[in-house]
C-alpha cells in the first residue's frame, strides 16, 4: 500500500498539480507525501500548499510527519548524480539540501547545468538558422516576382522600383548566406564540444 501511495504522489507531482483531491487528503500518508517532495527538491514551506488543498476537507497536514519523510527524501534528492540531472534539465536549485552534502551537490549542479547551457545555446543556433532559410526563401520568391515586373512590366517606374528591390534583395540574401554559413560552423563545434562534454561527464556519473 506505501508504495502505491508514493507512485500515486509522484505522478501528482510530476504532472504539475499543485493540489490534493479530498480522497488524497483523507488517505495521505503524511510521511510518503514530505518523502515524494523532498525527492523533488521542494522547500518545507511546500506544505503549506497541501494544507490550502486539503483544509476545504477538513483535512490538517501532520507537519512533523511531513518534515520526516522530507528529510528522507531529501537524502535522495541531494545525491550528486541527481543534482547532475536537476541541473542538466535546467531546473532551479531552491537551496535545500544540508551543509554537508550541499557542496557536492552545487558542483554536480554546475556540470550538469554547463551542459544544459550548451544544449540551450545550440538550440538557439540552430532556430537562427531555421529563420534564416525561412527569410532566403522569402527572398528568392520576392526575387522571381520583382525579375518578372523588370522583364514584362511596361510601366517604366515599377521596373525601377523592382530593380531597386531586386538589388536590396539581392543583398540581404547574400548576408544571410554568410551568417547561414557562420551559424553551420558554429553548430558543428558546438555540438563536438558537448559531445566530447557527455563523454567525459558519462565517465563521471556513468549512463545519467
């Protein structure tokens, strides 16, 4: 039965609900709910949030309980191969672990937030890049409707108007080649960069 009840927590946590239904605050096991927080890295002030959700039940958190099994999860929580993961998922540290395993914890953070960062920053690339394509196929259908005016057009200053066009054009698709350029070889270091980085923090904290 506890361990129904911890699977049943942590899917509510999981999926982002922040409250208990009535038959959760009847049934909580106060102990399991601080141990599924703690593992979650939540702030003892969590609480407060079952008790809002379970008051309109007639239902008191048992704090003492809660700080239990929160301690207990915390140990969990804390251990530096989860940090590594918090961290890499870009998730924020809320300062919660204890004096004496915080350190190790905020080392393994930082590795895992590092490669977070880089993930961040090659998605970024790669967007710009997408953009760019987008706005040089823009162009080359603005460039055969602005040729079309210049060759059929009889009206001597819509053909003026377009060859300007066709030359602005013409120069905004040629800065946009060199950053598409630019932005490939920046992508391709970057992603031997992060690359060699799992590798090395794959023989740091195995298959995270």
């Amino acid at each position: 039965m506890r361990r129904l009840s911890l699977l049943a927590l942590l899917t509510i946590v999981l999926s982002g609900c922040a409250s208990m239904t009535q038959e959760e605050c009847l049934t909580a096991d106060w102990t399991t709910v601080g141990y599924v927080d703690g593992t979650q890295g939540k702030q003892s002030a969590y609480i407060d949030r079952h008790r809002e959700a379970c008051a309109k039940h007639g239902v008191t958190p048992d704090l003492s309980l809660y700080l239990e099994g929160r301690e207990d999860g915390l140990t969990v929580y804390c251990e530096p191969l989860n940090a590594f993961r918090v961290g890499k998922g870009g998730r924020e540290y809320l300062g919660v672990c204890p004096p004496e395993s915080e350190q190790e914890f905020l080392a393994a953070y930082s590795e895992g937030n590092e490669l977070y960062q880089m993930n961040r920053s090659l998605n970024d690339i790669r967007s710009e890049m997408r953009r760019a394509e987008r706005r040089v196929d823009e162009i080359d259908k603005e460039l055969e409707e602005n040729k079309s005016i210049v060759a059929d057009n009889p009206d001597k200053n819509e053909r003026s108007i377009a060859a300007s066009e066709i030359e602005e054009l013409a120069r905004e698709k040629s800065e946009l080649l060199i950053l598409m350029n630019d932005l490939s070889l920046e992508s391709e270091h970057l992603s031997f960069e992060i690359s060699q980085y799992e590798r090395h923090m794959t023989q740091r904290y195995g298959s995270y």
